[in-house]
C-alpha cells in the first residue's frame, strides 16, 4: 500500500530538511508517537498509538534512518510489531524537499506492508488515518515555522 | 485478556445510562459475534461492556404493516430473519444473503442492530439494506431519531452514532417494482468475510431502468453507493455497451483499499466484472428472484 502527499509550507528548503531531520521534532509533529529514544544518530525506537472509532491499535516501531541527501531527501525504514494483535508493518518513506520560490514542498511516499492478522485490518485503518496525520503534520509544522522555525528560541 | 466490567441492563433507557458518551472501551453488546473478534485480536479492550441481553424480548420482532413495510426489532437474530416468511416475501434478497453470511452458528447469535452498529466493511447485510433504502430507528440519551442505513455508515468501523445511542429498529420500505440483488465474492471459503460484495437495487420498465441503487462493500473503507453509476443507469437500457460503461464508472468510482482478501487492482477487476453482473441480474429478463 502507498500513502503519498504533499505539504506546502512558507520556509526555506535548509530550513526545513534541519527540521525535518530532527528526530525528536519529526517524532512531534506524528500524532500518537510517544517514547522516541535514539539507539544511534540513525537508529530510533518509539510507540506509536492510534484509534480508529472504538478500536485500539498501538505498535512498537524500530526506525532506520536509510538515507540524509541534504537538503533534499530523507528515507528511513520502520519496521512495527503491534501489541496484543499478531502481525507486523513494514514501511519505506521517502520524503523530497522541492524548493518553490520562497516556499518548500514536502513531497512523501510512505510504502507499507502489513503481515498477519493486521493485514486484514491494518491497511483500511492507516488509509483512514493518513489524510488527519497529515493534517496534524502539517499543523505541527506551520505552529514551529510562525515561530520562527523549530528550535528557534534556544 | 484485562478484566472488564459486564453489567446487563433490563431497560433500554437503564442500558443507555449506563455507557459513558465519552469513553470508548465502554460499548454495547448484543450477540457479540463482532465485539469478541476484536476482543480476541486485541485491539478492542473494553472497561465496560453493557449487555443488551435482557432486552432480546423487547425488540426482537418482525412485522410487514399492511403498506408492505417492514419493521424489524434491532436484537432480532439474523437466523430469524433468514427463516421469516415476511421477509421473504417482501425482501428475499436477505434471505439468499444469509445463506452465506458466516455460518448458523453465528447467525443463530449475532443480531441485525449489532451487525449495523458494528461498522465493519465487510459485513453482507449493509450494502444490500442500503440497496433496499432502508432506515434505521435509533434511541440516545436525548430522544430518538432515524437515519439511513446509508448515511449510519461513516467510514472504516465508523458510524454516525454517538457512544451512548443503540438502533432499536430496522426499517425496510415496500419495495414495490424494485428487484435487488447480492453478489459476496469470497477469496476463501464461501461463507468467508468477502474480498468484494455488490448490491444492486433496480426498477425498470420495457428494458429501461427507472430507478437504480448500487452499493460497493468489502473493498472500501464503508458500504458505498455508487452514485455516477447509478445515474448512468437510469434512462438506460441495459445491454451489453450499457453494462460495460457502467461497469467501468463503478470502478473508477469507488475508493477501493486491499486487505488480506486482494490487491486494490484485483478488487477493482472484480467490481467491473461483477457490478455488470449484478445489473444483468437485477433486471426483470433474469429470471433471478426479486
């Protein structure tokens, strides 16, 4: 399955590839992400939480980072064994940063495979899900770019 | 499995009082055939469920009113349902759908409001009472009120109920000249969850049809009607050129999303093969039974 979009925002490509290499601020702006600790400056664990009306999904995610292109790319590979549910989720995303004027596009492409029972549940819940994470993405990322850019005030 | 609360309420007013409009691990539950799947794959952990167990009684009913509209109670169990003579008359396409809808076993327990209230795409029942123009009767802690069975589905495993409201009853107008159909197409067994279910309400005079329903299920995220193909059928008259376009609208349509039962491109063949299908034998020249 493939989840692509694309996100404008009103900041200069440097700008945004630092922020978005930022592991800690990444992990912000992913509604439902929690417990991000770096193993090393390309390895991650996280928890991540998401519902979907009364159902309960929560995963244990290992990140890679695979490739830092600056300023124009980032890849990382997540591998997710959920909880209390067999299966397990692989993904591939892939995010390019396009300069437009003064503005950069965020161009990603999420590539994900679930296995086992979540495979018959997981795709129509991530689908569902994808279009208000980026909402809450996008949100994340124009409240830190108002203000100057995240990181700014330190 | 963590530890929950069971209570069974004896009223439905009792039973709404009881679950908690803010907090989703606190449901209703009626046969349990759908809740318990999702207890057992661990992604439904529940604080409360609120049995509706001693309300079977009251809202366990069938009755066809002289308008030829029928009214069923929303704890009334699906093998019922498959066995009741005024459904067959007045709807026998929910008759020939049960025959495949999981097994007696299941069909002996789960009941018509839970497997509306359930929300999951895949159930047979949905599309063919959207397809039907049914409605359902729904009670809440501030009154009742009715909704379409089609605008009750809101999305994946959502529905436009809030926590605290129950469907007490199901609504099925007279269907008058309408035929409906059903096709489940299954990747396993017959009785299987589908890979793709149709449903296809159509009226139709000389050749021509008048009136026309289409519903996807199983391939998209809720029972959906397909709106462009219905209205390219309407005025129509079905043969094999229709049939191809529509075929083809239904599956440019509809959102499709693959799960363990196919590929979103093998979902989508099956639509243009069996949307096509469904049409042909929704007409009266089918000889299939209305």
């Amino acid at each position: 399955m493939n989840i692509a979009g694309e996100i404008q925002v009103s900041a200069a490509r440097e700008a945004v590839y630092k922020a978005l290499s930022d592991a800690p601020f990444f992990a912000s702006c992913i509604e439902g992400v929690s417990d991000l600790k770096e193993i090393d400056p390309t390895h991650y664990t996280a928890v991540l939480e998401t519902r979907i009306a009364y159902l309960h999904f929560k995963f244990k995610a290992n990140v890679e980072i695979t490739e830092l292109s600056p300023p124009e790319k980032i890849e990382a590979k997540v591998e997710g064994m959920p909880l209390g549910i067999v299966g397990r989720l692989t993904a591939t995303a892939t995010t390019q940063l396009v300069e437009s004027g003064s503005q950069t596009i965020i161009r990603y492409s999420i590539d994900a495979t679930l296995t086992g029972k979540l495979g018959s549940m997981g795709e129509p819940v991530l689908k569902s899900k994808a279009k208000q994470m980026e909402k809450y993405f996008t949100a994340r990322l124009f409240a830190a770019f108002a203000g100057g850019g995240p990181g700014s005030e330190t | 499995m963590t530890p929950f609360d069971l209570v069974q309420p004896a009223s439905l007013k009792e039973a709404i009082a009881l679950i908690d409009p803010e907090d989703p691990d606190v449901r209703a539950i009626a046969g349990g055939t759908g809740l318990m799947l999702m207890m057992k794959a661990g992604v439904f952990r529940p604080t409360r469920l609120v049995s509706l167990r001693k309300l079977g009684d009251s809202f366990f009913r069938i009755a066809m009113a002289a308008s030829g509209d029928l009214t069923i109670g929303a704890m009334t169990p699906l093998s019922a349902i498959e066995q009741s003579s005024e459904v067959l008359r007045h709807a026998p396409v929910i008759v020939r759908t049960m025959t495949r809808l999981s097994n007696v076993r299941v069909r002996n327990v789960a009941t018509v409001g839970g497997a509306l209230a359930h929300g999951d795409p895949h159930m047979d029942l949905p599309p063919v009472l959207i397809a039907l123009g049914a409605s359902v009767a729904i009670a809440g802690a501030s009154g009742e009120r009715t909704m379409a069975v089609e605008d009750l589905l809101t999305g994946y495993y959502e529905t436009a109920l809030a926590r605290n409201e129950l469907i007490t009853e199901l609504r099925i107008p007279a269907q008058g000249t309408m035929r409906t159909v059903y096709f489940k197409i299954t990747a396993g067994s017959a009785d299987d969850w589908p890979a793709l279910g149709v449903a296809v309400a159509l009226a139709s005079q000389g050749g021509t049809v008048t009136s026309a329903r289409m519903v996807v299920s199983a391939a998209t995220a809720k029972a959906t009607r397909l709106i462009s193909a219905e209205q390219m059928l309407i005025g129509a008259n079905v043969n094999d050129k229709t049939l191809e376009i529509v075929a083809e609208a239904a599956a440019d349509e509809a959102d499709i999303i693959a799960d363990l039962r196919g590929s979103a491109s093998y979902k989508r063949e099956l639509l243009r093969v069996y949307a096509a299908r469904a049409v042909r034998a929704a007409m009266p020249t089918s000889g299939a039974p209305n």
